[in-house]
C-alpha cells in the first residue's frame, strides 16, 4: 500500500535520541489523623456563626433557660457562650472533644427519630483543630464546677476544680488560627458579627420561653437580648422592633394525609404594610433551624404577585413533621434538610400564603407618627448639672454651629474616640423611653415571676424610683470610664465635664438595688469547701478585738458566735428561699447568691458579713429585715479595696517590712540598700498586684457598664462627696482663652 502524498509521515526515532521517560501515576498515601481531622473542621466550622450555632444548639440540647453569647472581632479573637443547662458530667469531660463522641443517639436508627439538634458529635472536636476551646461546667449537686482546656480533640490538662454558677460556659479562643487562607477571608469582622446578630435573633423568636443575649466583649449594651415571653409577637417586637411585629398576620396549615402529606405549621407573615429592601425567612422545621431555598422562593413568587410594593416580606415558618419524614444527615453544617414529599408540603403551604394576602389585601392601615423634639428638648435637666434649659433651647434654635467649648471627641458609646461631636447630629443613645424599655426587659429577665409579690419588697423598689436623681442619673447612663485616680475615687467623664466618683459607695448602692430587682431569683455560688458559721464569727469578732488580750473578751465572744450561729440556723429556711444564701443543717455556709453577672466578691470579707447578718438586722418586721439583709449584702459585694495594700503607691512599704532579714541578729543590716530589695516578699507582692488589677478590670469592664444599665443614683449621692465634678471644659476654656 502505497502513501498518499498527503498522508503525515512520522519519523522514526534514532539511535541517538533520548527516550522521554513516562509519568507514573501518583501513589495514594492514607493521611495523617491530624490533617483528616482538620480538613473536617474546616467544613463543619466554615465561620465564626457556624461554631457559635452549634453551641447554641448544643445549649438548647441542655435543656437551658438562659444562653449567653460573648463575641470579640468578629469570632476570630473570642467566642464565649454560656448557659444554665444540665451540664456536663465529670466523668465525659477526657472524651468531650473526640471525633464522633456524643450523648444524643446510640445506633444510626436513631436518626429516624431524632430530635435533639446536635447529633454527629463533630462540632466541638473541629473546633479544638481550629481554634483553642476551654470548658467551664458544673452539674446539679457538685460543690464546684470544673475547667478544661482542648486541643486537638484531646484534654491540654487534668479538669481543674473551680468556682461555677448552674450550666456550662465554652470559650474558644483564636478561631482559624492554623488556618491563614481561611482568617484572610473574614476580615470583615462587622460582616461577621452581623451574620452572629442574626443568628441568635431567629433562635430568640422561635424559642420564646429561652432568653438569649448576644453583645461584643466589652460592650455594655447587648445587640440581641430577649426575654422569656408567651407570645410569640412579643418575642419578635423585641428583637426585631414593633414596626416589623405590628405588620404580621398568624397563619397556620395543618395536612393529616398519611400517604401525602403529614405535617402542621404554624408561622406569622407580613402584610402590605411592610416594606423592606429585602426578604428575611426564619424557618424552624422539628424545631431546628434550616434554610429552604425552594420554599423561600414559591413564597416570594407569590408576594410579587399579590403585594409587588411589598414583594420582599418577613416570614416566620414553623414546620412539625414526623420525625421518619425527615432526613437531617444532608449537610455537613446541619443547614439543610430533605422531606419526604417535599413538594407537596411546598404546594399547601404556598397557596394557604397566598389565600391569606389576598384575603387581608381589602384594606391598608397607616401609623401615626409624632414629629420629633429638638436634642435640646430631649436632654434631662438638672440644676446641678445643666444651664437653664430656655437658654439652652433658644441657642439651639438661632444656630446650627456647636461652641468650640462643647466639641468633644469622647462619647459614651464609642470611648475610643469619635469625629462625629464636631457635625450637628442627633444625640448617640437611646431615646429614655427605650431606655426604661431596656431596664424593664433586663429586670424581667432576671425576675421571671415578678420581683416578688411582698408588699414590703415593692415598697422598696418604689422608694429607689423615687429618690432617683434625674441629673446624676443622665450621667451615669452616658459617662465614660477613664481610670483610677486612687484606691477609692475613678475618674469619670460626662458631655463636656469630669468626675470624680466614689467607687464603693457607687457599687455598694447598685448592689443594694440588684438585691432588690432579683429578690427571690438568684443564681448561686457554691462554695467549694463549706465554711462553719461559728468559725467565720468567731473570725470577726477577733478582727474586732485584735488589739484586747483579755480571757473575758475571749469568753464573750464565744458565747457571742454560739449565739449568732444558732439565730442564722434558725432563719436559714427565709435566707435560702429569699437570698440564696444556703446554710446547712450543721450550720455551714455553702452558698452565696450572684448578686452581679461576671463578678464575685472578696471572700476575705465573708466573716465580717456574716457577723452583719447575725447582729444588724431586725428579724422582726419584715420590711426593715429586707432592707437590712439587702443593705448587708450590698455592702459585701461592694468594690472596696483590698485588704493587701495597694503595691503601686505607699503600700510598697509594707511588703519591704512584712519579710525579715536572712539573719535577725545582725543590726547593720538595714543600712545595705540590696539587702532593703531583698526583704521583698516578692511572692505576696506579686498576689496583691493581680487582686488590684482585678478589681481595677471588674470596675471597668462589670461595675460601669452594669451601673448604666441598672443603677439608679439616690440624691445623697450628689450631696455627700460620693460623685464630684472636678472640671470643666467650658471654664477651662476661657481660662486658656485669657492664656
């Protein structure tokens, strides 16, 4: 056969070229365990809202009443989630973070009829590869909690004993630490923080009997915070407001064919009234929740065609199927479920939206809005505090400029610094109605049955409300913490003014009122070794007496204790039931009561509080007995400054002259300048440096920010030396004016 001429010809290799050696096919190598399980992580806890989800829910599996969450930049720096469940037990704590370790099924049949949320046993095990995760929890009749740090899926130490309230507190630290690809992606921390927002919104609007919180480290406002309610409505006019809550209608679609479609909803939807720039669908189906992108969209269908001036509605969606109808096993973040005969269910609850938008579309209501006051008008007034307000509302009205005197870079809500005070803008802050709104929301939160129904306890609270000093109060709520200026004074900064304010009378009288506002309704501290009354009395009573050395002083003291000890056993029934303050049948203390979240009190002081307990209060009418124990209790849990004096200043002294010298016979001793460096206890210096720099951390980042929500300031406190104006920049000004 011969070529064609148009037939390709391809030469022959020579001799004296090289072959070109073959690919061979990579090898398959099994991986390491350590960079599995990563790669898992990175799919389960895909952002800091997917860690912060699956801790909820695990705290709702816990079956909790309270759930808190913590959030620093965004998730990356700190997440911080704490609640009131049942905890967890000593014994699962080694195991908690393994792959695959969980307490909600057995066998994978159980998927059939699960229904807790969490089920994989994966979630906290990612996190540990990704992040740093430490474990507070205590379970119901342990005396102290426990705290365990993970890494890896493995426990970093043995659990250590610690001080707890009811519940289990997860910190992770340092999200995707390992993961730079992955960090570089969220640095968009207010983006993140948003997505977080909105998660514990939806859960607070479907789990209505839960309270939940959510606020950024350091904030003193929470960005979501609900309270256990009845109503649903209620639920989301709190966390979504009362525009969005008066412009819902109920709907509810119930279907019992076995074969077709077996399910009930419940939800609210919006009207024509709503108007938003776009959709937002909180859908729970079996109590879990899920996106759904097909029904999402069948009901937006339906919206622009029946309302197109208000196509992009809020839907709230409650779906109860039987538990063999769902698959929960789809996602790897549990985001997503298939139903059994999804489309049908798709199709009835569709046209039941659209039956009631068109039955409700006769008519459209329009709200009344009052027209907005001037700033000036807003403000509260005090003669000690403020000029007079005509002056005031008629210099506002002539003019828009602001006086160089009142241009201020500090605000209350930003005390980093802001440009804003130089523009002519509303006033940061809520408005005081929302105000009072917040108060009341956080004092039902803490007083679920109202704060008490003793006549004598509402008395109380009442004379708080009226002694309250509208000046004073204005500017706690708006002040700005600036430090120290000594053991007992903190430097506070208002508007254009600074403060000088008693700390301990500040925080004894804020006490004082939280005892009130949670009368009946605290949570405890237990005490990790119970301590005998009559040894803390009798503790007392020696501090009183430290410089008598007389056996009768020793006699009557005695006599004293066992006196004290056999009062407080017998109103131990009243002190438990009011005040949480447990003491055993063997007349141990055990408990104490949270009088303030994130803070516990100096336990050197206990002795002298129980002496309070035992001889200042009058036992026998009710309302003064109240009054005292609170008083009491008030006063222990005030910030006083503790007993090591403070090491910063003077008291450096003492912690020279408490060490003697390596040989007390030698007089000379004292005049060598290294020998003075070396009788230093450095051991109880360095003690008293971090007890004063944890209280100088609770009066920032606990006292101030508490006192703004709750505190309401008394008019002694304007008039005794507890709260000091000590400058002014308005007068300063034209000091430096003159200048």
């Amino acid at each position: 056969m011969e070529p064609h001429a148009d037939d390709e010809i391809i030469p022959m290799e020579t001799a004296g070229e090289e072959e070109v050696p073959r690919e061979e096919p990579p090898k398959i190598l099994r991986l390491d365990n350590s960079v599995v399980n990563r790669i898992a992580a990175g799919e389960v806890i895909q952002r800091p809202v997917s860690a912060i989800k699956e801790l909820v829910e695990n705290s709702l599996d816990a079956q909790s009443t309270s759930v808190n969450v913590v959030v620093k930049d965004g998730g990356l720096k700190l997440i911080q989630v704490s609640d009131d469940g049942h905890g967890i037990r000593y014994e699962d704590l080694p195991i908690l973070c393994e792959r695959h370790t969980t307490s909600k099924l057995s066998k994978f049949e159980d998927l059939q009829s699960i229904r807790s949320m969490g089920f994989r046993g994966e979630a906290l095990a990612s996190m540990t590869y990704v992040g740093h995760v430490t474990v507070t929890t205590i379970t119901k009749g342990q005396l102290h909690g426990y705290r365990v740090s993970y890494r890896d899926g493995v426990m970093e130490h043995e659990p250590k004993p610690c001080a707890a309230v009811k519940g289990t507190q997860i910190t992770v630290e340092n999200l995707f630490y390992n993961m730079s690809a992955r960090r570089k992606t969220l640095q968009n921390v207010s983006d993140d923080y948003t997505k977080i927002v909105d998660l514990l919104s939806r859960f607070a609007i479907h789990h209505i009997n839960i309270s939940f919180s959510c606020r950024k480290h350091g904030a003193a406002r929470a960005d979501v915070h609900s309270v256990g309610s009845t109503s649903r409505l209620d639920a989301i006019r709190t966390v979504y407001g009362a525009s969005v809550a008066r412009n819902l209608m109920k709907i509810e679609v119930s279907e019992n064919d076995k074969a077709c479609s077996d399910f009930k909803m419940d939800g609210l939807i919006s009207n024509s009234n709503y108007i938003a720039k776009k959709i937002t669908m909180v859908l729970f189906i079996n109590e879990r929740m899920v996106d759904c992108s097909a029904l999402k969209r069948a009901i937006e269908i339906v919206y622009a065609a029946t309302l197109p001036k208000a196509s992009k509605p809020f839907i709230y969606m409650s779906i109860i199927l039987p538990p063999e109808h769902v698959d929960v096993n789809v996602h790897p973040t549990k985001k997503e479920v298939s139903l059994l005969n999804q489309e049908v269910i798709i199709e009835r609850i569709q046209s039941a939206v659209e039956s009631k938008l068109r039955s409700s579309n006769d008519t459209r209501t329009f709200q009344e809005q009052d027209v907005e006051s001037s700033a000036a008008s807003q403000m509260v007034i005090s003669s000690d505090y403020t000029q007079n307000s005509s002056q005031s509302g008629t210099e506002g009205s002539k003019s828009q400029k602001i006086p160089v005197q009142k241009m201020v870079r500090t605000d209350s809500t930003d005390p980093a610094g802001r440009l804003h005070a130089y523009v002519q803008m509303k006033p940061p802050g809520l408005p005081e109605s929302s105000l009072n709104t917040v108060r009341s929301f956080v004092r039902m939160r803490r007083n679920p049955k109202e704060a008490a129904n003793l006549t004598s306890v509402q008395d109380l609270v009442a004379e708080i409300d009226q002694n309250c000093h509208a000046g004073l109060l204005n500017t706690v709520r708006h002040c700005v913490y600036i430090g120290m200026a000594d053991d007992v004074f903190a430097l506070l900064q208002h508007d254009t003014h600074l403060y000088l304010a008693d700390v301990v009378s500040l925080s004894k009288e804020l006490m004082y009122q939280q005892v009130l506002c949670r009368f009946a309704h605290f949570n405890a501290i237990q005490l990790s070794n119970p301590a005998p009354l009559y040894e803390l009395i009798s503790l007392a009573l020696r501090e009183e007496d430290v410089n008598s050395e007389s056996n009768e002083n020793d006699d009557f003291n005695k006599k004293v204790a066992e006196t004290s000890t056999k009062l407080l056993k017998l109103k131990a029934e009243m002190l438990e039931e009011f005040f949480c303050i447990h003491i055993d049948i063997n007349g141990n203390l055990a408990r104490l009561p949270v009088v303030l979240d994130q803070y516990t009190p100096d336990m050197d002081r206990v002795p002298e509080f129980v002496l309070s307990l035992a001889n200042d209060i009058d036992w026998e009418d009710e309302k003064n007995c109240i009054q005292s124990i609170s008083a009491a209790i008030g006063n222990f849990y005030a910030m006083h400054p503790p007993l090591l004096p403070n090491p910063s200043g003077d008291g450096l002294q003492f912690y020279k002259r408490i060490k003697s010298s390596g040989n007390p016979e030698d007089e000379n001793i004292g005049d060598d300048t290294m020998t003075m460096e070396n009788e230093i206890d450095h051991g109880l210096l360095s003690e008293a440096e971090t007890i004063w720099a944890q209280r100088e951390w609770s009066i920032q980042h606990v006292l101030i920010p508490s006192m703004k929500l709750f505190f309401k300031p008394p008019h002694s406190l304007a008039e005794n030396g507890s709260f000091i104006r000590v400058a002014s920049l308005e007068k300063l000004y034209k000091i430096f004016e003159r200048c």
